[in-house]
C-alpha cells in the first residue's frame, strides 16, 4: 500500500514578537540606565600597587585637582537635598527651594558659601563655565577654623549619612599641603579611616609584595 504523501510548506517563524520583546528591552535600558556625570576637573591620580577596590554606595568624595583646589560630592542623592538644606539653615544662605533642586542634580562642589546662591541660580550653561573656574572649597589644617568651609561640608554629609565612606582623590602634581587640609579636617572629627584612588600599576619583581603575590597564585 502506497504512502501519502505530505505536501511540502515552507518553514516561516513569526519574529513579531521577538522584536517587540527587543525594542521593550532597549527602552528600559536608555529610559533607567544612569550615566556618570561630567567630573568638574581632570585628575590624574598616582599610581600604587594596591588593589583593594573602594566602595560602590554611600562615598564621599574630595578631589584635589593639580591647582589645589579642592571639589566636594556624595553619590546618594537623597543625602544630597538633606546636606543642602543644614548648609542653607547653618549659613543662612537664603537659597530657594529651585536652588536647592540644582544642588541636588550636581555632580559636586567647588565654589565658596558666598558664591554658593549665585552659582545654582546659574543657567545650566554658565553653571558649567562657573564649576570650571571654580576657587575650589576653602579649607584649612584646623578643623574649627573660620575659613575652613570643607570641615562644614564634611560634617554635615555625616551627619546627613553617617554610612558615608570618605575617598580622597588627588591629581599626582598636586601640593601635599593642599591634601593636608582635607586629613587634617578629617582628623578633627576624629576620622582616621578613608581610602586614597589611585592607578593600579604592576608590583616590580623582587620586593616583598611581589613575593606574597606569588605564593598567593600558587595556592
């Protein structure tokens, strides 16, 4: 008995939905995705041989470009409309509620307290031309000194936050005693723990770390 044939189709898969679930994909990774925001100076940091990573939530840190100025940010911003806010009562700085809103979407900081409202009621153009031009944050060795405005600064991120881990990140031309300031300040408030960025760079052969390196590979 002679078998039926089964008539040949062409195989045709439906891709509709596949592009659908594609394009949904796209979307809500251009709509939640958070770009890093332009840092206000270029710091080229020293290099080290540690290796320990620094913290990814909850940082604050202070840059010092190779002018010595001095820049102020924390990455919560939650934290950062509260920490405007104690600065505003304590300074008296009489910054409105849309000034407060520009601090708060800033990446960081550099201008004095006496240029603080002109600056965030800067058009988002000339606010950028301002952060470039900044002085940097005044500072001084002693944490209660008058013109040490980085300690009111610190103090109140803390207090705003109190998880806040303290990263200092220094351009490798700049001054050690423009560094200075900022340990010293933290030593003031009795903070003796904070991480310093650097480039990772090779550990030279022969020395003690590279030995500890070597047995660590060997298990």
């Amino acid at each position: 008995m002679p078998h039926a044939k089964l008539p040949r189709k062409s195989t045709n898969i439906d891709m509709t939905a596949m592009c659908d679930v594609a394009f949904l994909l796209l979307t809500f990774f251009m709509l939640a995705t958070k770009f890093k925001p332009d840092e206000p100076v270029v710091v080229k940091t020293p290099s080290s041989i540690s290796d320990i990573p620094l913290p990814d939530v909850d940082i604050m840190l202070l840059t010092v470009d190779p002018k010595g100025r001095i820049f102020f940010a924390i990455d919560n911003k939650g934290m950062r409309q509260n920490l405007i806010e104690s600065i505003n009562s304590d300074k008296g700085l009489n910054l409105t509620k849309e000034e407060m809103v520009s601090f708060d979407i800033d990446a960081s900081i550099g201008i004095p307290f006496n240029q603080l409202k002109s600056y965030l009621a800067a058009p988002p153009d000339q606010k950028k031309t301002l952060q470039t031009n900044a002085p940097g944050i005044p500072a001084d060795t002693a944490v209660l000194a008058p013109n040490n405005e980085l300690a009111k600064w610190i103090y109140y991120a803390r207090t705003s936050n109190p998880k806040l881990r303290i990263c200092i990140k220094a351009d490798g031309d700049a001054s050690y005693p423009s560094v200075q300031k900022i340990i010293k300040t933290l030593e003031g408030y009795k903070i003796f723990k904070f991480n310093l960025i650097t480039n990772l760079k090779g550990i030279p052969a022969g020395t003690a770390a590279y030995d500890d390196q070597q047995k660590a590979k060997k298990g």
